[in-house]
C-alpha cells in the first residue's frame, strides 16, 4: 500500500465521519491496525446508540451532535461515510491544513488482497452484482459480495488484515460502487470495472449531469492495460467513454449484433445470450431460461455473464444460476395475487429512469404508487409510459405535488397522506388482471428510514388486505 500503509496507521489520529454502517465499518477497521480513532456526527447520541454499540467505546473518542466538526481539528487522516457531502466546508477546512479526506471505499481497497470486481451505474448495480456473487459461488469461487449493496466493504478489508499473510478468505471481492463513494477515491484499482448505465440521479447532490458522470467515470481511473473495463454499448453516455480508458474494454448489448458491434462481450443473438471473447462465440442461454423480468434486468445478466468469464466461471455454472435467480428484494419483487390482482414491491425504484423500466416490465394495467423525497428528477419522462400503461396513479410524499404538476393533464391522479392509504386505495380501485406497483421514482428518506423500510412496509401493508 502506499497511503496510508498498515504500519502508518498506528498511532495516527484518524476522524470518522458518518455513523451510518460503512462508518461503523470503517472506525473498527482503524481500530484493529492501531489507530487513534475518533467518531463524528451531526446526529445526537440518543439517535445513534445502535451504531455505538458496534465500537468499543473505551478505545474510541466521540464526537456527536452539534459541534461534531470539532473532531477534525489536530486529524491527520479523515474518513468519511459516502452520505457526507464531500465538500463541507469543515472539510475543505481539513484539506487546506493538508489533511487527506478519503472515503471507507478508498481505506477498504488499502487492506485487499483479492482482486477487486466493482460494479457501478445508475440503476441495476445491486441486482448485477449479487448475480455476480452467485455465478463466482456456483463456480466454486470464495467471493466477498458487498459495498454499497449493504455490507461494508471495510468487513471483507478486515477479514483480510486478520488473515494475515497468504492467499486471504476471499478469491474475490465484488463491491457495488456508488458516485458519492467514487468521489474520495484516490488509488481505488478494481481489476474489473462496470459501468452499467447512466441516468440523471442525484442532481440534489450534483451540479449538473456532467458532474455526475464525472463522478461515475472515476471507476476506472487507476486501471491500466492489465485490467478490464465493461461498458454499457446501448447506453450513449457509457459507450462514449471507451477510448478515455486505460483498461482493455469489453461491451455488453442487448440491442447490438455481436458481429456488428465492434466490440468483445455479451450481446442477446437472436433469443440467445451470447459470448464473443477472444475470437471465440459461446452460447451462455436462451432467454426465456431467464428467470429475472424485465429487459433492463436482461442487460445486468449480460454485465454479470461478462464478468463471470473474465474470472473463469464454466458456462454450466453460469446457466443454473440464471435460470434460478429470482431478483431482489425491492426490485420488482411479487408479493401476493389478491382477487386476481398482483402487487409487486419495486422500491429500488427511487429516480424515474428506475421506474420507467418497471413500467415496461409490466403488461397488465397497473395502478402505480409513486412519490417521496425528490432527487432533482425529470417526471415528465414518466408521461409516455404512465399514459400508455397506468390506470391509477397514487402520490405520497413530498414530491407529490411535483409529480402532478410534470403530468398535467393526466386525470386518474390521486395523494395519499401516508402508504396505508395509497395501498388501501389501490386495493379497492384494481380489477381482476391488474398489478398494484409500488415504485416511487424518489427517495424514501422523507417518511422512512430507507427505501429497504419503504418496501418492508408495503409488503406488510399488502399482506394485511383480508
């Protein structure tokens, strides 16, 4: 390693800002290779006893509530979780003094010894990079599958650190990578990188959509000739990065011939998937052995496919677990036929692009349950899709009122004050042959605690419905 090194670290005072769990993650990882740590938040203490309950409060400084950005002050190595914004003043305070501010990714990837498959994008990062982790099992593969996607990658660093010298726990490291975690990188070296897709997101947080592909494309900013980058081919703004890239490129297209792509990797032939790597054609399954729905769900197979054949997985392998995967939860996931009527939980779906394609996953009317906390999306891109495929549109949340307004003109509109009532509504209103879908185009955050409470709730809801 070069910075910090692991012999470095004892001793340093080292802040953690952020309690959430990859700050957790990342104060325990300090922790086990010596360093001072301190913990910082802006939350109160009563807010945050779970979290410290994790650490061991005898050998750690806290620092909650207001004034929390007192513990920078004498620092000597920031690290910060990826919901801090990464410019707060009292940060750049800290860079001025020389203070390095990294972020748990970019300690985590200091202390791994298993070459390291990212996966990055605007949507569909979670459902790829957990069928990743299933092909590389399936493959008989040792694989850590976490980041973003939930588990700390600083869990999979520490079990590395306490498995000292020698080959490690793990054959790989799967991380799923998001643009905040991106943005304190500064030797983070994935042996593949993915870029899946990118749609306007997260324009609360970004100046422009520009600043915000900016922050995805540094995924492949340390990679070299030795590595392997993976690109979205129908996606304009992915494809166009290709000759930015340092690593050998590989493509991935479901809309593409593989003879005419000008481009190695997984392409959809006909009604096969298919592999066109080193010269050489294989066929990895037919579509309809597919158990994911959805075309967008068809592009992640590809992306995991092309990954998993980079790390040797066997083709057999490959096919059971595509032909058993069933998704996630959250992500157009089936939670009950009640009258005839299914109700699908999609709250994954937190921008518009997200819902869109839930949208056209769907064939039935649909009575969609949308709304939340706005990220700064279009939601008159909703109007082709809603027009043609919604029956009823349920609004919650803050951005209720924005989203009627973008679909002016529309009339089988309704707001709920809470999700009972949106459920409650939708369950009366639907007919035999319908699909309740929740997928809201918008965080959660303004009435739950994530979108994972968002979709555990409406499930619980919809399996209260006598």
């Amino acid at each position: 390693m070069s910075f910090p090194a692991v012999t470095e670290l004892r001793g340093k005072r080292v802040t953690v800002v952020g309690l959430a769990r990859s700050g957790v993650a990342a104060a325990r990882l300090l922790q086990a290779v010596g360093a001072q740590v301190t913990v910082a938040d802006g939350k109160e203490a009563s807010a945050l006893a779970e979290p410290l309950s994790k650490l061991d409060r005898n050998a750690v400084k806290v620092s909650v509530g207001a004034g929390y950005e007192a513990a920078l002050e004498g620092a000597e190595l920031v690290v910060i979780s990826p919901g801090v914004p990464f410019r707060l003043p009292s940060l750049e305070t800290a860079r001025r003094r020389g203070v390095l501010v990294i972020g748990e990714l970019e300690l985590a990837s200091r202390f791994l010894r298993a070459p390291l498959l990212a996966v990055t994008g605007t949507n569909g990062k979670s459902t790829t990079v957990t069928l990743l982790g299933l092909l590389l099992a399936e493959s008989g593969k040792r694989a850590f599958v976490g980041g973003n996607l939930g588990t700390p990658l600083c869990e999979a660093a520490m079990a590395s650190f306490q498995a000292g010298p020698g080959a490690g726990p793990y054959d790989y490291v799967v991380a799923e990578v998001s643009s905040f975690q991106l943005e304190t990188v500064e030797r983070f070296h994935p042996r593949v990188a993915a870029l899946l897709n990118i749609t306007p997101d997260h324009l609360d947080r970004y100046d422009s959509l520009d600043d915000y592909v900016a922050a995805k494309s540094r995924l492949f900013e340390n990679q070299t000739q030795g590595d392997l980058a993976l690109l979205n081919l129908d996606d304009e703004r992915v494809a166009r990065l290709a000759g930015t890239i340092r690593a050998r490129t590989l493509g991935f297209s479901r809309k593409l011939a593989p003879g005419r792509a000008g481009c190695e990797g997984t392409f959809l032939d006909g009604k096969s998937l298919v592999a066109t790597i080193g010269g050489i054609r294989r066929e990895i399954c037919r579509r309809e052995e597919l158990r994911l729905l959805g075309d967008h769900n068809l592009s992640n197979a590809l992306a995991a496919v092309a990954i998993g054949l980079a790390c040797d997985c066997p083709i057999p392998s490959m096919r059971q677990v595509l032909r058993t995967f069933p998704g996630l939860e959250h992500a157009l996931e089936f939670v009950r036929e009640r009258q005839g009527v299914r109700f699908i939980n999609d709250s994954k779906g937190t921008n518009v692009d997200a819902t869109l394609k839930a949208l056209e996953s769907l064939s039935q009317p649909i009575l969609l349950i949308a709304g939340g906390k706005d990220k700064g999306g279009d939601f008159s891109k909703l109007r082709q899709a809603v027009l043609q495929r919604v029956k009823r549109l349920i609004l919650i949340g803050e951005a209720a009122p924005l989203i009627q307004a973008a679909l002016a003109g529309f009339d089988r509109i309704s707001q709920a004050a809470t999700l009972r009532d949106a459920v409650e509504l939708a369950a009366r209103e639907a007919t035999v042959g319908d699909a309740v879908l929740l997928s809201p185009a918008c965080a959660s955050f303004d009435m739950f605690a994530d979108y994972q409470d968002r979709g555990r709730q409406f499930k619980a809801l919809v399996n209260e419905l006598l």
